[in-house]
C-alpha cells in the first residue's frame, strides 16, 4: 500500500493549522516573523514534491507488476489532495492580500 493515506494526509493538514493558529511551529507565524513563514512554504512545498514523488514510485512499480493498482489509485488520489490543498491555501493567501490592499488608510 501506499506510504501516504487520506488520513495520514488530514492528519498532517491539521497539524500545520494548529501550528499556525498556536503560532508555535514552523507554520506560526508570529508578527514579524518572516522566516516561519518561508519554513512553512518551504514545508508545504516539499510535502508536494514529496506527494508527487510517492506517486510516480507507486505508478512505476506498478508497471512493472510490483504493485497492485488500488496502490496506485490511492498514491495519485493523495498526491491530488495534497495539490488540492495547497491551491486552497494559495487562494486563501491571495485574498486576504486583496483584502488588505483594499482597506482604507
């Protein structure tokens, strides 16, 4: 099976948004505190390559006759998750800069 789950992934998800409202972890960003921030991108970005990479090892493996095709479905439906996700934070990000841009002075 699969290294990375639906639930292993919730369960990271979760995680870095208890960090983040805690302001405690590398996904806390406290005021002024512009290198948690770049920890937490880069975290997020490699659980991305990380999910990427877990599926193409799945789907090769698979090729070869070494995994079962269930494997497979669950490495690239997680992979797509994890991208899924990243896309909602991206947007959230985005609007609240706009958000900000747009208040009066």
């Amino acid at each position: 099976m699969a290294d990375l789950n639906a639930i292993d992934a919730a369960a990271a998800y979760g995680r870095a948004l208890n960090q983040a409202v805690k302001g405690d972890g590398p996904g806390g960003v406290a005021a002024g505190d512009g290198a948690s921030f770049k920890a937490a991108l880069s975290d997020i970005i490699g659980g991305v390559a990380d999910a990427a990479a877990a599926s193409e090892t799945v789907s090769m493996e698979a090729v070869a006759g070494k995994a079962d095709l269930v494997d497979v479905v669950t490495a690239v439906t997680n992979a797509e998750m994890v991208v899924e996700t990243v896309v909602a934070v991206r947007d959230r990000v985005i609007q609240a800069y706009n958000d900000i841009i747009r208040m009066p002075i």
